[in-house]
C-alpha cells in the first residue's frame, strides 16, 4: 500500500470518527435546549395560571384548549407533601383529527388561601418542535456528508501536495541503473526532512557509482593484466611436463596444477568478458538469428556431453527468434543457456528448446528448484555444482541479454528447470 494512501485512510477514518462524535453531541446538545426552551415556556406558563387562580378561583373549574391545554385536580395534603413536580412527553387524542399527538407535560401542585391542595397538569403541543428535531437531524446529517466529502478532497490535495516531493524522489531512484551516471534530481521542497533525503540519496548514489566505476575497472585492469602471467605460467607447466626426468607423480601433480590453471584462466577470461559486456565496449551490433546459432552450437555440444546419454528436444516455429545484439555476444549468450542445462543435467535426462518469432525456452530435468534471485549473481553455485565451473556462466548470460534489451528469467516448473529469454517489449506486452 502507498504511503498516501496509508496516509489518507488512516486521516479519514480519523476524521470520520471525529465528526460522527461532534454529530452526536451537537444533535443532543441542541435536542436539549430546545426541550429547556419548552419546559421553561411550561413553567412561566403555570406560574400564569396558578395566579390567576389565586385571584379568581373560578378558573379551577375551567380546562384549556388543545395548544395549551389545562387542568386542575384537588388533592390531599399528605398528597401534596410528596408530591414531586414532573415534565414527561406523552400524547392526547384529538377527536377532530383522529390520531394522537405529542404533548409536553408539566404536573406541579399549588396551595389555595383556602389552604385546599391542587395539581395543575399543564401540556403544551410538541408537534412543530418534533418536526423541528427532524429538520434539524436532515440538515446535520446533510452537513455532515458535505462536510466529510470537502474534508476529504481537502486532506487528499493536501497530502499529495506534502507526499510530492517524496514520489519524486521515488521515481528518481528507480531510473537509477548500475553502471550508469546518475540522472538529475530536480526535486524542489520546502520540506527540510525531504531535502535531507533527498541529498542523502545523491550523495550514496554518487558513491554507488563510484564504487561500482572503481570495481569495474580494477577487474577489467586485473584480468587483462593477469592474461600474461597466466599464459607464461601454463606454457612453462607444458614444457616442464615434457621432461623425460619427470616421474609419474611428479605429471600426476603437474596434471592437477595444470588442471587449476586452466580454471584460473577460464575464470580470468569470465571476468574480463563480464567487464568488457558492461563497459558496453561490443558496440557493433547486428539481426542475429538465435535459431542459426542454435543449429551451429547443438550438434557440438551434444557432442561434447554424449556420454550423460540426454534426450533432445527441439522445436521450432516458421519464423525464427530474431534479437539485435553482437554476433559474438549472442553466441556466448546461448551456448552458455544450453551448456548450463547440459551441465546441470541429470544423465539420461530432458532438454527441451524452444524458439519462437519472440522468445527462446530452454528447460531441463532437474532434482530440486534453484535459487531464482542468487542464479544470476557472479560466483553463484548451486547443491550440485561443479568443481570445475566458474559460476559465471549465467551472470554473463544475464549481463549479455540486458545489454541487448532482453530478459533472462528462471522457475521451476514440473521438475524441470525452465530458462525464458524474450524481447523486453514483449514481456512488458
């Protein structure tokens, strides 16, 4: 999940959350001044009648209309002392409208000069003010949407506007590639956080650079400069296996130095190409025809490994698997696919290869998946590899396709190890 919208989800449920509470409180808030306003308008309005009564007890005898209706009830006075004054919300039949209607009750005693003790029951209608309550709870509820909704809009904007910056930053380290100069990070901010990461990740991608730049170069200068010494090494372990004087242990350990050697010398070369390849030094490319070279390079190295006694399986399509890269580089690329699945084969086992307009597949039996994300990497051996191999058949492999916009992938399928390599713009269509 994004950031932003991390960001965003979590404020607006805050939000939410926040403006739900203030609804409720303002809802009750205003229910309960509205239900003061009525109980006091009952309260100066009883004070109305009992005076009235005290100066003209005739009005005991009366009853008030619907509106404000009224009636006074004579009590007792062990009545009266625990009697205990009341608003309540209740409902009065009207016969003229058939139905009942809600009223607000006031119940309250009072004492004549008499000294005789009466309850006054007070109501007033409560119609309009529950169609105000109703009204009012439509419009809060129709606030509160628009509320949320402009609260909502306003927080995204704002937080894309904060979050720019960083998505900036962002995109600016994904087009950052090995081997390749740093792109320019126009990334202006007032944020003083940004700003320092920003320049924090200039600063290591200057230095990645670097490293990567010095590394490079001190393999390419100390492979190229190891070629002689290696040369003159081999040459001299030759004539020196060529003395008559030389016992059979003496060419046993000659045999076994002479044996390292040439890994040493295959290794040197390895590293010498793998450089050359990213310096980007094989720069005349050319329509290369991974079929022809297929057909070139399989009868020898079926040849070579005869004796794991592997079934072949070759198809193809009308039209063949066409890529742009250097002759030389794409003959590399695919003897070192098909080598490596003839290596790692079991004996008597399956390899499959298959071309199409588009991709080359190459699959062979395996006994366990290898590990898809340390494959490519230089010195990478798996359980079964070899003594001899110099774990960089496969990282030149995946150097040689990336330079010629090609993509190099492994996965286990069935028991097989499958190796698919296809145009760039293909993979991505």
């Amino acid at each position: 999940m994004k950031l932003l919208h991390y960001t965003y989800r979590k404020l607006s449920l805050l939000l939410l959350l926040l403006m739900a509470v203030w609804g409720v409180l303002f809802y009750y808030a205003i229910i309960d001044e509205v239900m003061d306003e009525t109980d006091d308008t009952l309260e100066n309005y009883s004070e109305i009648l009992i005076n009235n009564a005290l100066m003209d007890p005739s009005i005991l005898d009366t009853e008030g209309t619907l509106m404000s209706f009224y009636k006074f009830r004579p009590i007792s006075e062990k009545e009266a002392e625990d009697y205990d004054e009341e608003f309540y919300d209740s409902t009065v039949y009207i016969e003229s409208e058939d139905e009942d209607e809600p009223v607000r009750v006031l119940k309250t005693v009072f004492r004549m000069p008499d000294g005789q003790f009466y309850e006054l029951e007070l109501m007033i209608s409560i119609l309009e003010r529950d169609d105000m309550v109703e009204a009012i709870l439509w419009y809060l509820g129709a606030l509160f949407l628009l509320f949320l909704i402009c609260t909502s809009i306003g927080t995204r904007l704002i937080l894309q506007s904060v979050f720019r910056p960083l998505h900036r930053l962002l995109n600016w380290l994904q087009q950052i590639q090995p081997g390749k100069e740093l792109p320019v990070l126009d990334n202006p901010t007032k944020i003083r956080e940004f700003q320092q990461l920003g320049d924090a990740a200039v600063d290591m991608g200057n230095r990645s650079y670097k490293a990567y730049e010095e590394q490079k170069q001190f393999i390419e200068n100390a492979s190229h400069e190891l070629q002689t010494p290696l040369a003159i090494v081999r040459g001299k372990i030759e004539l020196l296996a060529e003395n008559e004087s030389m016992t059979e242990e003496q060419l046993k350990e000659l045999d076994e130095i002479y044996t390292t050697l040439g890994r040493a010398v295959r290794l040197n070369k390895s590293l010498l190409l793998l450089s050359r390849i990213e310096n980007g030094q094989y720069t005349e490319t050319e329509d290369v025809s991974v079929d022809e070279v297929l057909d070139e390079l399989l009868p020898d190295l079926m040849d070579i490994y005869e004796g794991k006694k592997i079934h072949l399986v070759r198809t193809k399509e009308a039209e063949p698997f066409v890529i742009r890269c250097n002759l030389s580089l794409a003959q590399i690329l695919v003897s070192n696919l098909v080598k490596n699945s003839l290596v790692h084969n079991r004996e008597g086992g399956e390899l499959y290869i298959a071309t199409t307009p588009s991709s080359l597949t190459i699959m062979n039996s395996g006994e366990h998946p290898l590990d898809g994300e340390k494959l490519f990497r230089r010195f990478y051996r798996s359980i079964d590899g070899k003594k001899d191999s110099t774990g960089l058949g496969l990282a030149i492999a995946r150097s040689i396709a990336l330079s010629a916009s090609l993509s190099l992938t492994y996965k286990w399928q069935e028991g097989m190890h499958l190796f698919l390599l296809v145009k760039e713009s293909q993979k991505k269509s």
